[in-house]
C-alpha cells in the first residue's frame, strides 16, 4: 500500500496540522480523513519547465472538486 493511502499516516499528518496550528484541543478522538477528491498520485521529482507549460496550471486548478 502506498504510504499516502494508509489511513493511519494521514490522521497522524492531520492531527499534527491541527496541533501544530493552535488547534490541539478540537482534535476529535478520530479525525475524518477521507479524501475529499479521488486520489491521483504524481510523479515526484523535477520536471521539467515544459511540463510544466504544458499543464497550464492557474490557481483554479488547486480547487476542491477542480475539474
């Protein structure tokens, strides 16, 4: 299983979010951790400027639900 699939290393990422930012006393007893757009993995690494061109990414892209 892919790390970022495993449901006990995303409460852990959000709870510490919450804790980190203040919020330590609202961190319910089991945080909801469900993915809120499917998940799609990227690659990781450098790409290249072209590809990046090519995506033609605004910042509508990076909204919830982006199509």
């Amino acid at each position: 299983m892919h790390a970022s699939l495993s449901e006990d290393l995303r409460r852990l990422m959000v709870n510490a979010m919450l804790s980190l930012t203040g919020h330590e006393k609202n961190i319910p007893a089991k945080t909801n951790i469900s993915f809120v757009n499917e998940y799609r993995p990227q690659p990781t690494g450098s790409l290249s400027d072209s590809h990046w061109a090519a995506a033609r990414l605004t910042p509508a892209s990076f909204e919830l639900n982006a199509k």
